[in-house]
C-alpha cells in the first residue's frame, strides 16, 4: 500500500495531553510537510488539558458528546459540529456523555511532539 494511505490502525499514538490521539497524517507517517490529520478516541470522563500551540487546528465531531473550552467560550460539542481553533488559543475537552467521543483533528502545520 502507498505510504499516502493510512488506516487508523496504523497511525501513530500520542498520548501526551490526555486521551488517545492516532497521528494519521504526518510527517512521521505519510511524509506530509504542512497538514496533520488526527484522530482523538475520548472514552467517557476523559479530558484533553486545555492548552495552546502556534498552529491552527480544526475539529470535527464524528460520534459522542462533550464540552469544549475555547479561550473564553464553553462550547457543547455534538456529532457533525466543526470548530476552528485559531493559533495561540487555549481549549480543551471532556467527554461528558456515556460513549466515546470521536474527533477529527486537522492541524497546519502539523505538531512536532509525540
């Protein structure tokens, strides 16, 4: 299979802020040079701690609900909502529901921490 073709399974784990983030698309796996693609698996009462980073960032909701902080805004987050993190923003979320929450991540340019 071409190295532009990643499954979910092969994405690379990162857990540094909190729930399981599978790196899809980076210069790790694909090669990429200026898009991230990731996904976050949030079991029921995880969080992600709010923090920033210089890169826009782009979610969206695939399954789940949860609440979300975006500097100073409380957002409820639900299936199919999109969100654009804008750089240097603090956010962060939780799973407030009782099933996973699943979140399309997008990132330019992609994160430099494993």
């Amino acid at each position: 299979m071409s190295k532009n073709v990643i499954r979910i399974r092969d994405g690379m784990d990162y857990r540094g802020i909190g729930a399981l983030v599978k790196r899809l698309v980076h210069p790790r796996t694909t090669g990429s040079q200026n898009l991230g693609v990731s996904i976050v698996f949030m079991a029921p009462g995880d969080e992600i701690v709010i923090h920033n980073h210089p890169y826009e960032e782009a979610y969206f909701i695939l399954e789940g609900e949860g609440e979300m902080t975006l500097g100073d805004e409380a957002i409820q987050l639900e299936k199919y909502l999109s969100i654009y993190v804008p750089p240097n923003t603090m956010h962060g979320q939780k799973n407030t529901g009782d099933t996973t929450l699943v979140i399309l991540c997008s990132l330019t340019p992609p994160p430099n921490v494993w």
